[in-house]
C-alpha cells in the first residue's frame, strides 16, 4: 500500500527553485538522512547505475562537504560547498557547486524541515548565487558550461533508459 | 547530441515574469498585435515590448510577416522542451526520494526496536512476584 507523496517543483522568485516532498517520518530522522554520510549515500544518487564512492560531510557551520558519484563506465561527477546554516532538525543551507559548473557559478541550496503529526514536508530551494551570474548565463546565451551540463543531464538519463 | 534547440534558461527566465505568462496566455488562443497584447495591461507599449522581446529571444514566440500589424504568435516546442526538462528533472528527484522513503522507514525500524528493547528492560517483568 505503500503510496508515493507527490513531488512539487515550484519557481518561488527568479532566482530560484523549490522541490517539495512529504515524506512519513519525523524531521529528526529527514534531517539525519541528509547529514549523515552513511545514509546520503544509500539515496541521492540519480540514475540507476551510479553509486557515491565519495561522500564527506563535515557538519558544522563553516564546514565542507564533497559528494561524488561514479558509474560503471568510470565516469565520476562531483560536487562541493559549505554549510552555512545548521538548524536541526529544521533546515540546513549549504554553498554548492558542481565540478564541471553548470548552475553559472555557486548556488545556495536551503533545505527546510516542517513536521506535522509525525509527517515531514522538506523542501529544496536552490538560489542562484547572484543575478549577475544567472543573466551572463543567459547573455551568453548556451554557454559551454550550460550546455556539458545538459549534455550530461542527457547521457545520465540516456544511462537511466538502458537500465530500463 | 545536441541537449536543445533553444536555450532553457532563457525560457525559464521569460517565463519567470507574470506580465509574459498572461501574454503567452493570451497568444495561446491565437494571434495578436502589440497593440492587442498591451490592452489588458496598465503599461506602456514600449513596456510591452521589452517583454515581447524577451518572449521572442527565448523563441517563445514569432512574428508574422503581415506588413504594418506583425502580429506575434506562439511557438509550443521551446514551452514543451522546457516542461519536458522539468519531467526529467522530477524523474531524478523522485527516484532519489523513494530511495530515502525506504531509509527512513529502515531508521523507523530501528528506532521501534530500540525503543520496545527499552520499554522492555523498564517494564517489571509479568511474572510471579505477586505473593512475596
């Protein structure tokens, strides 16, 4: 009987992006599954194939963080940052950015916990880390670093498809 | 490959703005003038076509080739290849949030039995201390 919760993904300003999930745990526990090594890397992985060789979290505010995937291929992508805020277990905000970048420089991702009768809704918004980045992202019209990003975004999906 | 035709971000970016959804909207249900799409609007018509401009550097929309009117018109494939990119994007987040649904109910697990192993040592045992 186990039903999915709905996925909503909402532009909240110009700047950013929300996705929001409710997931049937309380907070405490949501909040551990983003923070404690061990249990990142059994979930955020993407596409069936990949896995999370590296994944360091230092956690406290001024600490880094380093994930990186790999898939069978021998193809690694990598991202990193810095926890600025630690709330827990109501929100975390961290500094991102990915190896090859393709957000047009760092982006701010804040994560926001909300309990309510033993439910979590957590909600990811990523910010841009300035509107100049995003607009010369957007002057330059596909710039290189946009355009090897969704190319991946491709291949990863493609890698997703053959693994049916 | 080639990932698109059209560049995404300008088409979130064109989008982001309510005065170019209601356009977009109006365009929707057929062609129109600048003149026609800035009459709903409190704003002036080279307010208007600032926005129009963005529309159609998104190419979210066209031009006709009428002489005097040039009317705009929409064009689907950029809004569809943009909402198809966001179809993707759900699919990786919800592939990795169905992995955390079963984490989390392994953690719910785990706590259950700790605490019932608690409750247990806590709990005097049912047995027969009754006639000491």
């Amino acid at each position: 009987m186990t039903r999915t919760a709905a996925l909503k993904i909402t532009t909240p300003s110009e700047r950013e992006v929300a996705v929001t999930r409710e997931f049937d745990a309380p907070r405490g526990m949501v909040f551990d599954a983003h923070t404690k090594p061990e249990l990142v890397r059994q979930w955020l992985l993407g596409p069936p194939g990949w896995t999370m060789p590296v994944c360091e979290i230092d956690l406290r505010v001024g600490g880094k963080y380093r994930y990186e995937w790999a898939n069978a291929d021998g193809r690694r992508m990598g991202v990193a940052g810095k926890f600025t805020e630690i709330t827990r277990p109501s929100r975390i905000v961290v500094t991102q950015l990915f190896d090859e970048d393709w957000t047009g420089g760092e982006t701010l991702v804040t994560t926001d916990l909300v309990e309510r009768s033993g439910k979590t809704t957590l909600t990811t918004t990523v910010r841009y880390s300035s509107r100049d980045a995003r607009d010369a992202a957007l002057k330059t019209g596909m710039t290189t670093g946009m355009e090897a990003g969704y190319e991946r975004l491709e291949e990863l999906l493609k890698a997703e498809h053959s693994h049916g | 490959m080639k990932p698109s035709g059209y560049n995404l971000d300008a088409t979130f970016a064109a989008l982001a703005d309510p005065t170019r959804r209601a356009i977009l909207t109006r365009l929707a249900s057929g062609a129109a003038t600048v003149n026609e799409l800035a009459a709903p609007f409190d704003m002036s018509q080279p307010a208007i076509s600032k926005h129009l401009k963005v529309l159609e550097r998104a190419g979210l929309i066209t031009r006709g080739r009428e002489a005097q009117r040039r009317p705009r018109k929409l064009e689907p494939r950029p809004l569809a290849e943009a909402t198809d990119w966001i179809e993707r994007h759900r699919k990786i987040w919800e592939a990795n949030y169905k992995r955390l649904d079963a984490v989390l109910q392994e953690l719910k697990g785990k706590q259950k039995k700790t605490v019932d192993a608690l409750l247990a040592d806590i709990k005097p045992k049912p047995t027969k201390r009754k006639g000491t």
